[in-house]
C-alpha cells in the first residue's frame, strides 16, 4: 500500500495502524442536522486513509501524500495551520489521553466538490488513534470527537451529519439519522436492481463566503427556535402557526427545515416500501426549498439541477452545505448519457467551467484497513 511505504520512507518503521474514513453525499435532508432533525446521507468510495504509530514525548509529526514536502513537525497543538488543524484538531480533543504521533494521510475525495474530505480525515485519524490507545469509543462517539475538532478547534460550526456518515455508513445503504436522538438506521439503497443510477455532479464551483453564510443560517435558525419557544426548529409541529410567529429569512428558514424533515421521513418510507423510483420528487421538492426558503443554492446548482431533470433524471437536488460544490441526480441507466450531455450543454452555454460526473454508490464507512 502506498501510505504504508510512504510512512516507512518518512518514519523508518511501518505504522502501527492504517484506517480508511470515506466522505459522503446526502440524498436528503440538507441543513436539518443542527436543527436536530433528519438526514439521509450514504457513504462515497472516496475517502482518506491515516496510518498511524503513537508517540510518548508529544511531538506530532504529519505526512500528506497530497501536500508538497516532508513531514510537518509539531511540539504543541496551536502549530497547526491549514488542513493539519482538522488532525490536531482530533489530537487536540482527545487531551492527554493520547501523547503526540508519527501520522501519514493519503485521500482521494474529490476536493472542493462538497463530499466531506475534512470530515473523512477526522474520522480516520479519530477512528485510528481509537484502535491505538484501545480507548472504547463506539462510531458514534468517534463521529462526535471529529465534530467537536471541527467545532472547537477548527471553528467551523458544522452539524454531526458529515462525521456520523463517514464512521457509520455500510455498504448498499444509506443512513438515516436522528439528529437530535443520535439513534440511526441503516437503509438498503439499491439503486442498480431498479435501472437507476445516483449521478454526483461537482460544479467545480465555490463560494468564498460559504462558511460565514452557514453560520448566519444556523443562527436564523437558533433564533426561530427561541421565538417559537421551542428547544429547535425540528420541534416545530403546527406550521401555519409557526409561520405566523416569524418574519422575513427566519420564517424561510423555518419553512425549509421543517418541510425538510419531513421529506426525509416520507423518503425513507418509499425506500423501505420497495418504491425507489419515486423518490425523485422529494429531492426536486428539496432543491426548491434550499434555493426559495434557504438560499444556499447558487447559479451553478440551480443549472445543473435543472439541466439534469430536462435531460430525463427522475429527480435532482443539490447537496451537502450549498453554494457550490455538488449536486446528485437519480438517473434511468439508459439516460445517464443524455443527462451528462444535458448538464454539459447547459454549462458550456451560460460559460460556466465545465463539470465533473461522478458515479455514487453506496460505500463503507470508516474500517481497518
Ligand atoms: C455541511 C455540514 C453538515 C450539514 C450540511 C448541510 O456539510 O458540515 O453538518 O449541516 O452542511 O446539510
């Protein structure tokens, strides 16, 4: 394996552990995780692989096979900058339970496509220095140390959906989650049996405000939450009512999440009654509501959406946080090609760098490799 050799090459001794953590799409259920609602995300077969061997004298010492150079030597936590904070940042929270390590990460999701690279590295070192100092933490428990890294140490004030998915999900299925509970469900997703494919669309386009406006929306949402007097918005039960409560953003907002639950919900019964066909609706039906009642969507999404359906996707949506990165598309096999046409054509004629197509299946969550 190639990080084994290259953690020999950069350490002199093979690392004691190696996990792989992938990142994720969500099928449904975009913006409800920190409003302790419903998500449904699965799995991708990209994802990012740490192997690590711990140190005693608190050193940290990290190797990217996709960073130039050799590796970056730490005394202290607050040395880290750039994508090694998502790292320390998980070292950083688990205290003195772990004393430093020699670390080499190699990953190959898509970057800047929306699919959770950063949460695939936290869960794989998280997940790694579990197995290392035997520290009993359960997949969940990983998923909320990788939040928490993100959260506290990097600052990026993210919902557990992201983590939850990469240390959760198996292969075939996708998870659905109880946001509020923690208590989760794996959903067979077999696409393939029912001539159907899960088309990603990576726009290829990103939106340098995208971590102030999240957090702005976040905040709508809390602050609904507290006018309607309820603990969050995923409490909400009589709409109509609420709705009368709120004004201007924080009444969209209130709109989407808890139209968005239910969604989810109605989503996962069609799955579960055998009716994977008809699911295309809800995720137009999602897409409308991030672009009307949450505004995340951007030109590049909207497209590509559109441009999807029109080519003869049974449904379209974008996913993950919004303002770029991807969009999915369920797609009849036969008509992936004209879709891809369809998407690049629309693209090529609003002058729109062209995008990426990349097939979704299912995949592992986080495991030894
Ligand atoms: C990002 C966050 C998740 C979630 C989605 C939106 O991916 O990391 O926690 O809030 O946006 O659904």
């Amino acid at each position: 394996m190639r990080i084994v050799e290259a953690f020999r090459a950069a350490y002199g001794a093979s690392p004691e552990t190696v996990w792989h953590a992938p990142g994720r799409v969500n099928l449904i259920g975009e913006h409800t995780d920190y409003n302790d609602g419903f998500v449904l995300p699965f799995a991708v077969p990209w994802g990012v692989t740490a192997a690590i061997t711990p140190r005693t004298d608190g050193t940290i010492r990290l190797l990217s096979l996709q960073a130039d150079g050799g590796p970056v030597t730490m005394a202290s936590h607050d040395e880290s900058t750039g994508w090694t904070r998502y790292v320390v940042g998980v070292l950083a929270m688990l205290g003195d339970r772990v004393s430093g390590a020699d670390i080499a990460i190699d990953g190959d999701v898509p970057q800047g496509a929306g699919l959770s690279s950063s949460a695939a590295l936290e869960v794989a070192v998280a997940s790694a220095l579990n197995d290392l100092h035997d520290l009993g933490l359960t997949p969940m428990e990983i998923a909320l140390l990788g939040q928490k890294a993100e959260n506290d140490f990097v600052g990026m004030p993210c919902g557990i959906m992201d983590q939850a998915a990469s240390a959760l999900c198996e292969e075939g299925h996708a998870l659905f989650l109880d946001c509020r509970s923690l208590a989760s469900r794996t959903i067979p997703l077999d696409l393939a049996s029912h001539g159907l494919a899960m088309l990603i669309i990576d726009t290829q386009a990103h939106h340098e405000h995208a971590g102030g406006e999240y957090a702005k929306r976040r905040a709508e949402c809390e602050s609904a939450a507290r006018k309607l007097g309820v603990s969050a918005l995923r409490d909400v039960t009589d709409l109509p009512a609420a709705l009368e409560l709120l004004q201007g953003d924080e009444r969209r907002r209130t709109m989407h999440v808890v139209t968005e639950n239910h969604r989810v919900e109605a989503l996962v019964g069609l799955l579960r009654a055998g009716a994977v066909t008809e699911i295309g609706a809800l995720l137009n039906a999602s897409h409308l509501s991030l672009r009307d009642q949450y505004e995340v969507s951007s030109p590049e999404l909207d497209v590509a959406v559109e441009a999807a359906v029109k080519g003869g996707a049974r449904g379209a949506r974008m996913t993950g946080g919004g303002f770029g990165g991807s969009a999915i598309a369920l797609v009849p096999v036969d008509r992936l090609d004209r879709v891809q046409e369809s998407v690049a054509a629309a693209y090529a004629e609003r002058g729109f760098q062209a995008p990426r197509f990349l097939p979704a299946t299912p995949a592992r969550g986080a495991h030894r490799v």
